[in-house]
C-alpha cells in the first residue's frame, strides 16, 4: 500500500512566522504536490514536483516556496504566515499513472 | 474559469437508495477521470476510475458513465449506506503526455446518506 505522511495533523502559528510543512512517501512516486483545501473552493494546487530539485507553479503558488531535496520528500513553506492561510493542507504523490495518493493532511491555523 | 465543475454543492439520499453525483468539464484534452472521496480530517481516497475509451466503469457498488459527447460524466453508488456520507470530488487529465500527472479537481459534492 502506499503510504503518503504528513508531519503534522493539527498546526497552529503566529502571523509572520515561518511554517514548514513536510510530506513524505514511501512507494518511490517521481510525482509529488501540494493542495489547500478550503470549504466551497475545492482543491487548489499550490505547488507540484515531477522529480529531485525540480518544482512547478500551480494555480496558487504566491506565499508558498518548496523544496525537494530527496525524492520521497516534498516540503511546502510558508515564509511568513498570514491569516488567509489558514486552511486544509494535504500532500500527494503518483508514479507513472495518473492516480494520486493523499496524505492524511494538516490543519493549519494562522493566528 | 473552472474546467471540473460539479454544480450540486450537497445531496441528500435515503440509505438504500441511488446516489448519482454529476460532473462536467470544458478541456477536450482530458481523457481521464477519477472520482476521489473525502471525509472530514482525512486526506482524499481514490474511489474509481474511467479513461476516454470506455463510457462505464464499475466497481462493486459503484460505478462510473462517461459521456464524451456531452463532456458529462456520473458517480453511482447503490446501494448507497450511511458510510457512504462524505466529499465525493470528480478530477480529470489528459491520459498521457504533456500534464498527464496533473489533476484538475471539482469543488466537490457533499452526500449525507439518512438512515
């Protein structure tokens, strides 16, 4: 089975700190992303990975960085957290098909 | 401009009955599809597929139609149960080449299945 992780369940930050949020899978996915989900808006991709070091824009990357040094690692970062980013984080992951596996996501509140 | 719209934002059905969840898409380059359900404080777990070569695919109590002509395709469970309550999400892509590992998702339909 594969298994998507995520490093924190439930977060809460203070406007203007950093936050990283990290994402790791086991099942060696050249493909990885991030998604926010917020209620009536769906699952937007903020930023996506086809392989080590390489990264892509997705609809709404602004705010957001990431980083993958190791291929079963994708992180997402906040460089200074606002409140509009409180929100519903979830990770996945796919190989050479088009199926992508979810983490369990993070719950992040920005105070 | 959304190209997966699902318009029902929430659907209610009697536990028993027949669940069908609507979705639609505007880029003809899309010829794969999969349907994602989600529940609350959980990441989303795929549920079926369909590729443009079919019109219906089915997998135990669900199943899914195609309907390329009219950019159309539909979720349904039956017999639907109480389980079944959560956030049912369409998402579609081209099946291969260029953004073949990208997804575009619908805002989601929520089912709550009354016992």
């Amino acid at each position: 089975d594969v298994k998507v992780t995520q490093s924190s369940r439930y977060l809460v930050k203070r406007t203007g700190e950093k936050v990283f949020l990290e994402c790791v899978q086991d099942m060696d996915h050249e493909n990885m992303f991030w998604y926010r989900q917020d209620p009536g808006l769906g699952l937007r991709l903020i930023y996506f990975s086809y392989d080590v070091k390489m990264k892509e824009k997705g609809d709404i990357p602004e705010g957001y960085s990431v980083s993958r040094e190791k291929k079963e690692r994708f992180s997402l970062i906040l460089e200074s957290a606002s409140t509009n980013q409180t929100s519903m984080y979830l990770c996945a992951s796919s190989g050479p098909y088009n199926e992508q596996f979810f983490g369990p996501g993070t719950r992040l509140t920005v105070l | 401009d959304q190209q997966v719209k699902q318009n029902s934002p929430s659907l209610s059905v009697q536990e028993g009955r027949i669940s069908i969840l609507n979705c639609d898409y505007t880029n003809s380059m899309f010829d794969y599809f999969l349907w994602y359900k989600k529940y609350p404080a959980e990441g989303p777990t795929f549920l079926i597929s369909i590729s443009s070569i079919k019109d219906k695919n089915e997998d135990g109590r669900f199943t899914v139609f195609l309907n390329k002509s009219a950019k159309h395709l539909s979720l349904h469970i039956v017999p639907s149960q109480p389980g079944d309550s959560a956030v049912y999400f369409c998402a579609a892509s081209p099946y291969s080449g260029a953004g073949s590992y990208q997804l575009t998702f619908g805002k989601g339909t929520k089912l709550s299945v009354i016992p």
